[in-house]
C-alpha cells in the first residue's frame, strides 16, 4: 500500500504548493517533490504533517476524573494558557501519566484553532484528497529522552526537549529564543549538555559559534532532518471527535451497532421535545419584543414605534454625538468590525478605503480577496449590512449599521 505524506505549512491553501513524499508499502520514499495538488501522485492512503506553530504542545495538570470529563477539565486546565477562548481551540490528548503528588495527572495536550482544522479538511475533501491522518511537526520531528534536538527547515525550527514536548521556533530570531529556553532550563535544573543539530537539505546553516555562545549550550551536528522520517504512525491523530473519518466513524457504529434501536427511538423523543423549545422560544422571543416596545413608549411617549430596538440605539448614536463619543456607524467603529472579521488578513487584505455618507467603502486584496463572500455572512452575523461589488479585478466590500428608512 502506498503512503502520500503532506508537508501543510500556516500559508496552505493560500500558497497551494507543498512538499510531498510518496512512500511504498516498505515505508521507503518512492518519489518526492513540492507541488500545487494538481501534481500530486496517486496514493492508497493520505496523511497529513502540520509543519510549525499550528500546533502548540502544552502540559497541564488535571484532577483524576471520569473519561467522558476529559474535554471539560481540558478546556478549564488551558484557560489562562491560551490568548483564544478554549472553546474556539480542538484539543487532542497526547499523553497523560501520574504527577509527583500522585493525586493529578500531567496531560500533554495538542492545541490548534477548530477553524483551521476545520478549512483544512473542507479543503482536501474537495480536492478528492481526504487524509486518514493529521499529525503536528512538533511530534514528528527527532527526539530521545537523553537530550534536546534541534530540527532546522528552510521555513522554520522544532526544539524538541524530550519525547513528550515540542515547541515551534521563528527562525528570524532562533538564536535568542534558544537562549531563552537554556535559561529556563537552567533554573529548573533540567539544561542538557548539548543539542543534537539536525539541518534540513537546502535550510541556510546555523551559526554555531554565535548559538553556542547566547545559549551556554553546545551544538553537535546530527543527522540531516528529513520531515517524513519522523514516526507519523505514533504521533496524536488531530482527527477525532468532529473530524473523525467516516471509516472511523463506521468502526464505532459496528461496535455499537446493539444499542442502534434504543438511539433511534431516543431520536425521535429529541425532536418532539425540540419541537417544543422552538415553540417556547418564539413566545418567549415575542415577550421580550413587547418588552422593549413598552420601555420605548415609556422612554420617548410622543415618538411613533417602528422598530424599537433600532430606533432607541439611534437615539443613544445620537447622545453619544453629542457628547463627542463615537458612533457605532462611524468609521472607525465600522473598520474596527470589519478587521475583527478578516482577523489575521486584516494586515495585508486592505489596499484602500473610503467612508462617506454612514458606508465604509474596502478594497480587499490577496487572501482577504478570496474569502469575500465568508465575510459578508459574518458581518451580518454582527448587525451590519454588507455585499460586495467587483469593479475589473478589484473587490470592494461594502458596509453600514442597519438603520431605520
């Protein structure tokens, strides 16, 4: 059976081209390349290796506690470690063993956006390309439990401390963030006696000399990192929960094939009582809306009600005009939306803007470009009105608060 293994770096599909090697039923690599996937070889079975920071690697400390608890105490374990809400993050186990108190457990945790993963697989499945597995770098790349190694790309660095720990490094400034981890290591009293270097074919040379000096720690060249080499089969498969295959998911209906009927006697209760809620909702949406009609009258008594949540944040746009405050419809509250949405294409993704008349006028270039269409829904989502206009091979996207005609 032949293996393709996929290099995905953070720029992927963006930057459709990716290292790839094809691997014969010996494990042995059959041919290799970097391509877009038009050129991609045919393969029994695809995987995929996420390449730099997608992925953090974290340990954390948690309670001894029920499986099906798992996801909660992860979740409340990482929420001073992450910038993001846990929530929006997939979380797959690596490892777990016994802490020193012998009351909790140590769990090596792999973080990477759900709206990542999430495009990613959307991507492949519609290139006809679905991977039966999804691996971090930051596990694939060398390691023993003797000392530390350091894995050099072209595009970028994997220090790997020990087996069950990986940590992406910004080759910009690789010397100084080495430096950093030999001091932390120093005052746990965990530092190595020196780094195993491995350089990929083709990655510019480390300055040995200058590393060895800022880190304290000496480098000895080891074998010539080779991203594939890496034991991928052993690394935590990203695709569970959501993202498990549907040949993982048939393996879990055979299995549980017994309890099928008492499930779908239980679906059918679900939706009578969701049936319900729905109804619920609307009665109870429909007593909030005479609520606020009621505090509108009471608020403004000679003003004809139209659309009383509207028009009262009219009347509060009005009093922060007022007291020189912004609008929620001015500019720059309008691009303050607009970059929250495009999120990290915000930096590049605007070559121009204009505002005039309550509308903010965005031309949108490189990836923010091609994910217009995305942005209108999710501006909505927010309250404002947005669509798109293409003048020649420029895309505009325009937006404004709803307001009352």
């Amino acid at each position: 059976m032949t293996r393709l293994l996929l290099a995905i770096d953070e720029h992927w599909p963006t930057r459709p081209e990716c290292a790839w090697v094809l691997l014969g039923p010996d494990g042995q690599p059959l041919s290799e390349g970097h391509s877009a996937p038009r050129h991609w070889p045919a393969a029994d079975e695809c995987a995929v290796v996420l390449t730099g920071a997608q992925c953090l690697w974290l340990d954390v400390l948690l309670p001894r506690g029920a499986r099906r608890d798992l996801p909660r105490l992860l979740s409340y374990a990482l929420e001073d470690r992450l910038l993001k809400d846990p929530d929006t993050q997939h979380l797959t186990l690596s490892h777990r063993r016994s802490a020193d108190d012998g009351e909790r457990d140590v769990a090596g945790v792999l973080v990477i956006s759900r709206e990542r993963l999430r495009s990613l697989v959307a991507q492949f499945a519609a290139i006809g390309r679905v991977p039966r597995r999804i691996v971090a770098e930051l596990q694939t790349a060398p390691a023993d439990d003797a000392g530390w190694h350091l894995s050099l790309s072209a595009e970028g660095a994997i220090l790997r401390t020990d087996t069950g720990a990986g940590l992406a490094l910004d080759r910009d400034i690789l010397i100084p963030l080495l430096a950093a981890q030999a001091v932390s290591a120093r005052a746990a009293n965990a530092a190595p006696a020196q780094i195993d270097l491995h350089t990929a074919p083709g990655s510019p040379a480390l300055d040995l000399a200058a590393a060895a000096t800022e880190s304290g720690l000496s480098l000895r060249p080891a074998a010539p990192y080779l991203w594939w080499q890496g034991n991928e089969r052993q690394a935590a498969n990203l695709l569970h929960g959501e993202f498990a295959g549907h040949d993982q998911g048939a393996a879990w209906i055979g299995r549980l094939r017994a309890p099928a009927l008492l499930a779908t006697a239980a679906v059918g209760l679900w939706l009578a009582t969701n049936v319900g809620e729905v109804l619920w909702q609307r009665h109870v949406l429909g007593g909030f809306e005479s609520r606020i009609e009621r505090v509108y009258r009471s608020a403004f008594p000679n003003t004809p009600v139209v659309a009383p949540a509207a028009q009262m944040r009219q009347q509060l746009n009005g009093e922060r005009a007022r007291h020189g405050l912004l609008r929620d419809d001015d500019a720059l509250a309008l691009l303050s939306q607009a970059a929250e949405a495009l999120g990290t294409d915000a930096a590049d993704g605007i070559a121009a803007l204009r505002f005039e008349e309550g509308r903010l006028d965005l031309t949108l270039s490189g990836p923010a470009a091609a994910r217009a269409e995305a942005l209108v829904g999710l501006l909505a989502s927010r309250g404002l009105l947005a669509n798109l206009r293409q003048e020649g091979s420029a895309t505009h996207l325009l937006l404004r608060q709803e307001n009352l005609q």
